[in-house]
C-alpha cells in the first residue's frame, strides 16, 4: 500500500485514545504513521507529549500491520464490524530519548520482527522508531497480543 491510509480502518482505537493520524506506507513488515501534537491530547503535561503517549503511538503503529488481518481479507476487501481487542503483552526495550512538544508532527516507523497466529489470536514482535524530522525520540522492541472479541483464547 503506497497511498494515505485512514487508519481507523485498521484499529479499533477512537478519540480520545487514537494517537495515529495516517499511514503513510504499509506493506507485509513495516508500517510508517503520522501523528500532529494537539494540545487537548490526554497525555499532554507541561506542553509535553509524555512518555505514555510515545508508548502509546508507538504499539497503534506497531499494531496496524498486524490488525490489518482481521479488517482486511485475503482480496484486500475491507470486513465490517470487526471487534478486536489488542494490547502490549510486554516492552522488550525502551528508549525515549526526548519529548515532542504540542503542535509537533511525529513519524513513526515499525517493522515486524516476528509474527505467530493461531485461530484465535495474534502474538508479535515489533521494532518502532519515532522521529521529528531526523531527530529520534523513541526506539524500542515490543511485543503486540491481538484477537477477535468473539474469539476466545482458552
């Protein structure tokens, strides 16, 4: 996929908790969104977009490539009314190295190290980098849970 993608068509996050504007750039293993700063953000402190919200933007990057599956078949039709529940099962590493301000646009880039389906769910690994411009603020390895909600992990 090389065109803007709406990325509320590949999670199930809505406002207040979208941290992902766009994605830019989309394939198999990597993943490239866009996130403008507004200064009514829930992890807005001091000007600052904290660390949490870094996190934050980070795993919904990281998740896209994943959760595509299940919003998106095998012909690339989009699946309506898709319920899925995701969260970060564990952060391998972790770096912030500085917080972007209100009004920044952040880019951030993942890749998908490893992938393991099974019926009812998703488990990944994910390498993320977060920039403005070339400037690097976060980088990490995180590891990504995804199922359906009708789909129950025994």
């Amino acid at each position: 996929m090389d065109s803007t993608i709406d990325i509320k068509y590949y999670l199930p996050h809505r406002a207040p908790m979208l941290m992902v504007d766009m994605i830019l750039k989309m394939d198999d293993v990597t993943v490239e969104t866009f996130f403008k700063i507004k200064s009514d953000n829930i992890f807005i402190q001091n000007n600052n977009f904290i660390e949490a919200g870094l996190i934050e933007n980070a795993a919904q990057t990281c998740s896209a490539i994943v959760a595509k599956d299940y919003f998106v078949d095998e012909n690339n039709k989009d699946k309506n009314n898709v319920d899925i529940i995701g969260f970060i099962s564990s952060i391998k590493t972790l770096k912030i190295l500085a917080l972007p301000k209100v009004d920044n646009t952040i880019t951030t880039f993942a890749t998908l190290v490893s992938k393991f389906v099974t019926e009812n769910y998703t488990l990944c690994t994910m390498h993320c980098k977060t920039f403005i411009n070339d400037h690097l603020l976060l980088e990490g390895e995180i590891n990504l849970f995804i199922q359906e909600n009708s789909k129950s992990v025994i």
